[in-house]
C-alpha cells in the first residue's frame, strides 16, 4: 500500500515536471533536443510506475507509418520511449484534458474526430503530409483500447495515407506482462475504468513489464487497403501468440 502510493506520488509530480519542461524549455530547443526529452520523459514514467520496458527489434529509420495494437494510456509512452520521433494519431477530445494537452502536444499530435467518419479523410491528407515530409506516423487501427491477449478488428481507413505516399508500414507489438511472464490486467484500460483506477492498478502491481516488439517493416506501395490490414493483423497476433 505505501509503496503504491509513493509510486503515484512520484508518477504525478514526474507528469507535472513534463508539463513544465513543455511550456519552459521547448519553444527554444531544436526538434532532435525535444524528442531527446520525450524519450526521458517517457521512459521515466514507465519506471516511476513501477513497469520495465523491454524492447525486441528495431525501428526502421525515415518515414513510416507505425501500427500498434491498443492496450492502455501507457502504449504512447512506451512506443515513444524508443521511438520518440513518432507523431501519434489521438482522438480530438484529448485536446480538452488539462495538462494532459500539453504534452500530446509537445510530440506534434495529429487529432481525429472518431464519431465523424469525414474526419478521417482530413486526418489521412494530413498523416500523408506528415509521411512525405520524413515524419513518422503511428496509429492504432484498432480503434480503442482492447483486452490485451486478442486484437480487436482493425480498421484500415487510414492505412491509406502509407500507401498513397508508398511509406512502409512498421508493426509493434504491446504486451503487459506480470513478473511470470502472464499477460497483466493491471494495464488494461477498458469500458468504464478512470485514468485515477488505472493509476492506481498499476502503482500497486509487482514486477509490470511492458514488453514493445518491433517486427520487419511491410511495403505498402499499391497495396490494398484491406488486404494490408488483415497482413498486419495476422503479423501481430502471430506475435502476441508467441
């Protein structure tokens, strides 16, 4: 019980110092300074929370499009401690959460209307825009949150955007595992659950290891759009079966 609470102590004010960090240091470091920090920041959290992070495989460098499977509020952390450079797809409504919309900000968010299926078609001009710049793009395709050991049906609408731009598409795995190796619950962030229950979940588990499993890039030049969704459905539950 004590030890949980001083993790979430340490959690918050970690959260509060990025907060800072955003508003103070930013506006005048360049672009690699501020992804250094974003990977600190991010790995930081992780262990202030009591989660190792392991990572499997490599990021291929440049422009790609980045496909997670969908887990928890920690899968942007996790990812962008290793891939700090990566510009996430998020629902709008995060841009209303206090403090929170600052650091999503701070990584160059892309923000998507999900109740407005138009949206969509905005938000993949944009993340085309981004992929022809170099930038790297990640999204969930799932749509929201799922359980962990099975994926959810993939959505393939803005898959669209890799390859209209012929961007290889690059598929990481989430796992949270406890100290046996068995998939957590304490992650899971489903249905009615608050940010406040799943904070404490995770302060109070025990030997929390987020695994990020980073396989091979897949080419995506005049793919179609779902036939290159199920593809990378099938790599990542192979993945997540292993």
């Amino acid at each position: 019980m004590v030890g949980a609470v001083w993790r979430l102590a340490r959690a918050v004010w970690h959260g509060l110092h990025g907060v800072a960090i955003v508003l103070l240091r930013f506006p005048s470091l360049p672009l690699a300074a501020r992804r250094a920090r974003i990977a600190w920041w991010s790995a930081k959290m992780l262990r202030m929370l009591g989660l190792q992070l392991q990572v499997s495989g490599t990021f291929k460098p440049g422009a790609k499009l980045i496909v997670a499977n969908h887990v928890s509020w920690l899968d942007i952390m996790a990812i962008h401690a290793v891939c700090p450079e990566a510009r996430f797809v998020s629902k709008a409504d995060v841009q209303t959460w206090p403090l929170v919309n600052r650091l999503v900000d701070s990584a160059q968010t892309l923000y998507i209307q999900r109740e407005n299926r138009r949206d969509a078609l905005r938000v993949v001009h944009q993340m085309a825009d981004a992929l022809k710049a170099g930038d790297t793009v990640a999204v969930f395709p799932e749509g929201t949150t799922g359980p962990g050991p099975e994926l959810l049906p993939f959505h393939a609408n803005l898959l669209q955007a890799a390859i209209a731009t012929g961007t290889p598409v690059q598929p990481v795995v989430l796992r949270f595992a406890d100290r046996h190796g068995r998939f957590s619950t304490a992650a899971q962030y489903l249905g009615d659950t608050t940010l406040t229950q799943s904070l404490w979940r995770l302060a109070a588990g025990q030997g929390l290891v987020v695994h990020v499993t980073v396989l091979a890039a897949q080419g995506s030049e005049h793919a179609d759009r779902r036939a290159l969704s199920e593809h990378l459905r099938q790599l990542m539950a192979d993945a997540l079966a292993a």
